[in-house]
C-alpha cells in the first residue's frame, strides 16, 4: 500500500446560498401569514361600528339622555328566543305595558354583517310581542325599538346567546 494522503475535500461552511434560502424561508412565512390573516379579516368584519364617527360624537351626550330618561320611565323589556321564534315582553313598573303598538327589532351578529336582519314583532297582548324567526346558534345583539303611535317610547340594545350547534 502506498502512503498516499488521502485529500480532503474543503469543509463547506455557511455560504450566500445559505443565507438567501434562510432569508426566503423567513419572510415567505411571515408574508403568508400575513396574507391569510388579511384574507379571514376581509371575510369576517367589514370593521364599521359607525357611518361617521364625528357625527356619533355629537349624538353621544343624546343618547346617553335619552337611556336614562328610558330608565327612568319604569319600563323594562325582557327578550327570549326559541326554536323558530323571538318574544319580547314589556312591563311598565311591573305591569304588563299596554301603550306600545309596534315593536321593531334589528338583530346583528357581533362581528359580522351578512347575517343581519330587520323583524317587525307582532302584537299578541298586553306588552307581549313575538315573531316566527329562527336564529342561528351563536352570539347576538338586538337592538329593539318599542313605538306608540309612531312616537319612540323604548329602545334597548340586548346581547344574548342562541344555544345550539354552532354550524
């Protein structure tokens, strides 16, 4: 056998190849991130709470007045839902509320508009109103406008869960 060194081949270290292929892998990851957490906000929320913000400004001090009076007035809406149907019942001070003779509610989802809906409720007595409407499970809020005569008496906005499978 001959004494013959064997060659080494030169130890490759960290090269430019190295580093783009480390610099692509990290931005590409953060810009897909990104991209999908774009998409799901796009698709879930339109991200409007109000049309104007200076104009809800100025109504602000005006609702808060106009809560309180509603407070103040003794009456108290109390609203449950069913399978295939939404009640909503009003007392004056205990008392069934016998002067109101529309009631409108605007039910919403939290975070998301498509679902939205507008429901007159029907008069079915006393201070009671109902309507045949199914809800999907989940989380809403409605806002639900009591009128006499075309005049507001009552507004109150409830948040309340619809039990079920969340489809």
């Amino acid at each position: 056998m001959s004494t013959a060194t064997k060659q080494r081949s030169p130890k490759r270290g960290f090269t430019g190849w190295h580093m783009v292929a480390v610099m692509s892998l990290f931005f590409g990851t953060v810009i897909s991130v990104n991209l999908v957490m774009a998409w799901n906000a796009s698709r879930s929320w339109s991200g409007l709470v109000v049309e104007n913000t200076y104009v809800a400004s100025q109504q602000f001090n005006g609702k808060v007045a106009e809560g309180r009076a509603f407070q103040a007035s003794g009456i108290k809406g109390r609203l449950t839902t069913e399978p295939g149907a939404i009640r909503y019942v009003l007392t004056r001070n205990g008392e069934p509320e016998r002067k109101i003779d529309k009631v409108i509610a605007v039910l919403k989802r939290p975070v998301e508009e498509h679902e939205d809906m507008h429901v007159e409720l029907v008069r079915m007595g006393d201070g009671v109103f109902a309507a045949e409407q199914s809800l999907k499970p989940g989380q809403w809020v409605a806002d639900v406008t009591a009128m006499a005569g075309g005049a507001l008496v009552y507004r109150q906005a409830i948040r309340f869960i619809v039990s079920g499978e969340v489809q």
